[in-house]
C-alpha cells in the first residue's frame, strides 16, 4: 500500500516563471562616455568597470545595448534610476 501527501505539480505550471524584461540604454549627443558607464557601476548590480565601458562603448556605435535583464519589477526599479541620472532610455521591454 502506497500512502503518499506530497503535492503533484503540473509540468505547465511549474514552469510558469514571472514576466521578465530588458532595460536598454539609448545613445544621445549629451551624456559623456564617463557619466553613462558612472551610471551603469553604481546602479546594474554586479556591473564591471570593463563591463560598464563596453557597454558604452556598444551605445555609442549600435546606438543602443541591453544593461541588464531580469524580471520586471527589477527592470522597472533600474530603469528609472538611469532615467533620473539622465540617461536616454528605451521603453522597457518585456521577454
């Protein structure tokens, strides 16, 4: 006899996970090279100094890059951030 209380979970369910997004930094003809890669040190978590400035670095030629990804309410959080530091900034994007 098998007696058993542990919960099945449905494979969809379980795999359900919370809406995720990526905060995009745009390139402008105002911000310095020092003060956009300042921004993303102090405010991406686990953000490089090398990071930071190949990031800037792809802003500058592609005219825009990804800083971070993660869930929404963290990208919403960072995203006004950088917004307030003055940065050009994409609508946030949703994955």
């Amino acid at each position: 006899m098998f007696n058993s209380t542990s919960t099945v979970l449905y494979p969809k369910k379980a795999k359900a996970k919370y809406p995720g997004a990526r905060v995009i930094v745009l390139d402008d003809s105002f911000n310095t090279f020092q003060h956009v890669a300042n921004c993303l040190l102090t405010i991406i978590p686990g953000m490089s100094d090398k990071r930071a400035w190949d990031l800037t670095i792809k802003v500058d030629n592609s005219g825009s890059a990804e800083v971070w990804r993660g869930n929404i309410e963290q990208a919403e959080l960072y995203h006004e951030q950088l917004v307030r530091k003055g940065l050009t900034m994409a609508p946030i994007e949703k994955t």
